[in-house]
C-alpha cells in the first residue's frame, strides 16, 4: 500500500480513500500499533521469563529488544511521514549530536529517552483514536490485571517463571548480594521492609507489592495513573467508561501499594472536579514550580534522606542546588546516576534547552476536544510530579509509549466526530 492510499478516514472526496466504514479502515491502519504496545508492555516480562528458564540476558540483550520496537514504530510510521514529527525529530537529533561533541562523549542514553515519545506519539497521531485506545487500553489492562493477580495468588509459580532479582542483576542493575528478602527472587521494591510496610491494606497484602507484568511495582502504580486519566478526562455522558479506568486504576495501585499513584489519582480527580474548562495553560509551568518547591523544601526544612516521601523529595532539592550552569545545560554530569532524582537527572542527561524545546512543543499541540486539553494536564500532573521522585520511570518504555500513544490518539483527526460534540 503506498503513501497516496493512507488517507484520513471519513474524509470524502479524497482521492485514495480507504473502502469501507472509516472504524473498519481505521482498525486495519491501527493493528500494528496493538501489536507494538503489547510488545513494549511485555517484552521485559518475555526477557526476564527466558533469562530466568533457557538463557542469561543481559543489558545488550534489552537494548536490542527495544531497538526492534523502535525499528517497528519507524516502519510504520514512514508509510506517511509527518512534518512536524520529522523536524522536531531532526532538530532534536541535530542537538544531541552537537552535545555530544561538546561533552566529547556520545549519550545513547538520551537519544533512546526522547525517542520515545516522538515514536508513539507519532503512531498515536497516525493511525490511533479515541474509540479505538479505549479498546486497546482494555486490553492491556487485562493483561496486567490477570498478571496481577497471578503474582499475588500464586507467587511460587510466579516466582519459577520470573526470576527478577538475577535479572536485573544480570543487566547490572543491583549487586548479587543485595537482597534483603531472604529467599525472594522479586525486586528490591517487590516487599516493603518491616520497618516501613505497606501503605495500602497492608493487614489484607502484607508486604508483598504486586508488579506484575511490569517487574517492578512502580510501573505498574505509574501505568495505573495513565490509566486513571485516561479515564477522567471523559466526557460526562460516559461516566461508564470513566468510572472503569478508574476503578481499574484503583485496583492496580493497591496492589503495588504506589504512594506515587494514590497521591496522583488524587490529585488528577481534584483537577477534574475544578471548573476549568478549556483553561489549563498555566499548567505549563507546573514543571518549574515543582523545581522551585523542592529548592524551598531543602532550603528551608533540615531533615535527612528516608525512605519516604518527604525524605526524597528533599534530597532532590538539595541536589538540584548543587547544580552549576554546565550541569544544568547538559554540558557536564550527563553520565551521574541520580537514582529517585528525576530533575537533576533529566537537566544533566538533556540540558535545559532540549527541554524547553521539547516541553514547548507538547504544548503546541492542537487537542482536537476539551477532552484533549485536559488529557494534557492530566499528563502534565503525572510528568512533573514523577521526576520529584523517580530518576528513571518517565522514560520507561513498558510505560511511557503508552502514555505517548494515548496522547497521540487524542491528537489525531480520526476521532469520534459524535463524541466530540460533546464537550463536557
């Protein structure tokens, strides 16, 4: 099928114009990208079940994975190219590229992370909609779902699948000797240690925090968030499917007992509740507000690390005032693991420029509906808050392409032209 033949469904008069009903078309455009978001939910689940039964996988290993899906959403995408995505991909490039003369070190690293969510964004845009992301995202939810309770219901048969500890230290992320759970084979953050506990029904789950598909319990108390907006940016008349993702939300967060994503969910229903309409532009700036509180927090509160809210948030702040204005424009540092530090980690690795440049243009936007607008904020919320207290997770692939993907679906002029009647 060539480029002339892929034409906007429900556009008459074109020439090209796919036969059929534009939901028939649309899903035919649409099944590769299913299959490339169930690959980028699963793969490391797939990874970890061969390195734990046939074979020893290591970071390459991962890295090639990922490639293949990268590889896949550019095949896909280059039937009809984009504009915008082809200059905000090229000029991005260009940028890391110059960066990396001037630090005299290329950053793979920091390609890969904005790739991301260019990629799926673009598949979003192109062939996702509203309509069919709700299918689809019912779909994976399914999936963690079953995963889920298959974890929390039969951990030993869990556990002689997914052998998480040695994978990730396979990958070099943990040392060998580092597991405090004896005779766990789950992730460092797979039990809460007795002197902290659980958070959620603790006396019903007891330290065991469900990770399910994702590995690790903290994607899946972010993927429950994504979830949770997706479901609230709804329209009033479909209370039905808004009162599903959320429940679904709920579920999925008590079971990885995700402080992140209770606080957040909160946070999203609080915003949803607020008579804003259409007016969230303030919101861009959320990012630099979040930046200057924790500055405040480290400044004006002594207190010392813990593992806890507070104690996170106020080591990020102090070393967010540690930075110097090379470290901050990404020309020094790029290569520091800041753990839980999501700003310095984000300012070092992609400077303060890419950043600007890249948030400027996702609020460029043109959200075709009010729901758009708000599924913006929503993202807004979940973005500036996570790198408060997670070096990493926004650049997760199990998770972010869906973000990204979810995104785009709202972006994309194939929506439901009925639902977009209505506005609230």
């Amino acid at each position: 099928m060539n480029g002339s033949q892929i034409m906007q469904p429900g556009q008459p008069g074109q020439p090209g114009q796919m036969a059929g009903s534009p939901a028939q078309a649309q899903l035919r455009l649409a099944t590769p990208a299913f299959w490339i978001l169930l690959s980028a939910l699963t793969y490391q689940a797939l990874l970890c079940a061969i390195h734990t039964n046939l074979h020893n996988i290591s970071m390459t290993d991962v890295a090639l994975a990922e490639a293949v899906i990268y590889l896949a959403c550019i095949v896909v995408l280059a039937r009809r190219v984009q504009l915008e995505l082809l200059v905000i991909g090229s000029l991005t490039a260009a940028y890391l590229l110059l960066w990396a003369i001037l630090r005299n070190q290329l950053d793979p690293k920091g390609f890969r992370d904005v790739m991301i969510p260019i990629l799926f964004y673009g598949l979003g845009r192109q062939l996702g909609s509203v309509p069919y992301a709700d299918r689809v995202l019912k779909w994976l939810i399914a999936l963690v779902l079953v995963f889920g309770f298959f974890e929390l219901f039969l951990l030993d048969w869990f556990s002689r699948i997914f052998n998480i500890f040695s994978y990730y230290v396979s990958q070099g992320g943990l040392a060998a000797g580092s597991n405090w759970a004896t005779g766990s084979v789950l992730g460092l953050n797979g039990i809460r240690p007795e002197g902290i506990g659980r958070t959620i029904l603790p006396s019903l789950l007891g330290n065991h925090r469900i990770s399910s598909i994702f590995l690790e319990p903290v994607s899946l108390g972010n993927f429950a968030v994504i979830v949770a907006a997706w479901g609230l940016v709804k329209n009033r008349e479909q209370i039905k499917e808004a009162v599903f993702f959320v429940l679904a939300a709920a579920v999925m967060i008590a079971l990885s007992d995700s402080r992140y994503g209770m606080i957040t969910v909160a946070l999203l229903v609080l915003l949803r509740c607020l008579p804003l309409g259409k007016h969230h532009g303030w919101m861009m700036l959320l990012p630099a507000i979040c930046v200057a509180l924790l500055i405040f927090l480290a400044t004006y509160f002594g207190t010392q690390y813990g593992d806890n809210i507070v104690g996170r948030l106020y080591v990020s702040g102090r070393t967010l005032q540690s930075l110097d204005l090379p470290m901050i424009f990404g020309l020094d540092g790029f290569n520091t693991n800041y753990g839980d530090m999501g700003y310095p980690s984000l300012l070092t690795r992609l400077g303060l420029l890419l950043c600007l440049f890249l948030w400027a243009a996702f609020w460029m936007i043109n959200m075709q509906d009010p729901r758009g607008a708000r599924l913006r904020a929503s993202a807004t919320v979940y973005i500036s808050l996570i790198l408060c207290v997670s070096g990493t997770s926004l650049f997760a692939l199990k998770t972010a392409g869906i973000l990204w993907f979810l995104i785009g679906c709202m972006a994309s002029r194939q929506s439901d032209e009925k639902e977009n009647r209505h506005a609230y």
